[in-house]
C-alpha cells in the first residue's frame, strides 16, 4: 500500500494494506476474445502488470537495495524539487507491504473505471489523481517545515504505493460504472477506509488523509468532465448530420417535368 514513513523509521500511516482477493470483473463481455479483453482495458492491464513487475524485482532486492531503491523513488519534498517526473511515476508502482493484496486493490478499481472512460481517460485522470494529491499533500508538508511546524526530517519522508491512482479510480467506478463494478469499487473503497485507514490524520493535515482526499476531488471533477465529454459527442455528430441533411436538402428534379 502506499506507505509513508519518516526518516527515522517511524510509521506516519499510510494504507497498510488490506484483503488478498484478486478480482477477475472486468465488466460483461460478450465473447472472451483476448485480444478484445486487453486492447479494451489496456490502461489496466498495463498499470497492473507494471505493479506486478516492481512487486517482483522489490522482493528479489536486498534489504539494502530495498531501502535505497524505496527511498529514491518516494514523493518526498526532497525528490519532488530534485526529480519531480522520477519519483511520481515510479512511486505509484511501488509499496512497502502486504504486495500480494495490492494486485487485488488495483483491479477492483481500475477495470471498471477503464470500461467507463477509455484506455486514454483513465490513464488521464488516475494520472491526475496521483500527481495532484502528491503535490497537494507533499506541498503542505514542504510549507510547515519552512515555517518550522514539522520537523526537517520530514522532507525525507518516504511515501509510495498505488493508492492514489486506486482511489482515483474508484471514484470513476461508483460514480459511472455498472452495478458490478460499483459494487467491486465499493468494497474496494470500504477495505481502504476500514482497513487502510486512509483518512486517518486529516484533522492533523496528515499527508495520507489530504493526498487521498485530493486524488478523490480530482476523479470527481476528472471523471464528470470526461464522462460529459464522452456523451457530447454523439449528441454532436447526430447534430452534424442533421445539419448536413438540411443543407443538402431533397434531391431529384424539383421542376416540372
């Protein structure tokens, strides 16, 4: 889950993580046509098999290795003013515990938000999810150092995993999805809450708790403008056509003949 540690060690909660139940709903399909199944929900598939992949070389690293490799890709107000574009894409790839739910996590959200938007939109909006409530709740941390409300230590803080882009998604998914992947968000959502604990500290501006709450703003917004973008279009080529028939007008002879 996305964890979030100071630099001494200490837990500053972030979610730790949940249920190992790895959801297979991708929304009903007429055939099971694989190539479909993939090119369809491309942006889940590839966001869930590059989880995978960081999952598997985060198991085979050293301890130490681990906690380099964890360290140079956390959304620290250290890195983000050194490596901003580094550390917020393979931040959301990594995580440190319970790796085994987060595939689970990933997909009761991603692959109903995915069947709703679009490859494209969904990648755009779990994007904005991410890179907006790091920057939110990063940037807080940043300024209460600066006026000494936090220790310096915290610009050090290590703050990784998917959570973002889940949350993200599964405020697409509730919002717009079919009944199944509304219920799958659902639950996904209740397990983040209850069990993450992804609230917790909001009133103490923790960094966990505002970089959620961002990333939800944002898939509310993100995910209206979309959806109504998606739904013009339609609407609009049928006025098109309608304006087209009218100019054309009938054709044949329209004098006597």
């Amino acid at each position: 889950m996305k964890a979030l540690h100071s630099a001494g060690g200490q837990n500053r909660q972030r979610p730790p993580g949940g249920v190992l139940w790895l959801a297979t709903y991708a929304g009903p399909m007429s055939r099971l046509d694989p190539k479909a199944i993939f090119t369809s929900y491309a942006a889940a598939w590839i966001y869930l098999a590059g989880f995978v992949i960081a999952a598997v070389v985060s198991a085979v690293l050293s301890p130490h290795n681990l906690t380099a490799f964890t360290a140079w890709a956390s959304t620290s107000v250290y890195n983000l003013r050194h490596d901003p574009v580094g550390s917020l894409v393979v931040s959301a790839f990594v995580t440190q515990g319970y790796a085994l739910a987060w595939p689970a996590l990933i997909a009761l959200a991603l692959f109903g938000a995915n069947k709703v938007l679009g490859n494209w939109r969904t990648a755009l909006v779990c994007v904005a999810g991410q890179v907006i409530g790091t920057l939110v709740s990063e940037g807080i941390v940043g300024y209460r150092v600066s006026r000494g409300l936090l220790p310096g230590s915290d610009r050090f803080l290590i703050d990784v995993g998917p959570s973002y882009v889940v949350v993200t998604a599964i405020v697409v998914a509730l919002l717009y999805g079919s009944w199944p992947a509304r219920a799958a968000a659902a639950i996904d959502l209740a397990l983040l809450v209850v069990v993450g604990n992804i609230f917790g500290g909001l009133s103490q501006l923790g960094v966990s708790a505002v970089g959620h709450l961002t990333a939800i703003a944002v898939g509310v917004i993100g995910s209206i403008f979309l959806v109504w973008q998606l739904r013009k279009r339609p609407a609009l080529s049928e006025s098109l056509a309608d304006a087209g028939a009218e100019s054309t007008g009938p054709t044949g002879p329209t004098g006597p003949g």
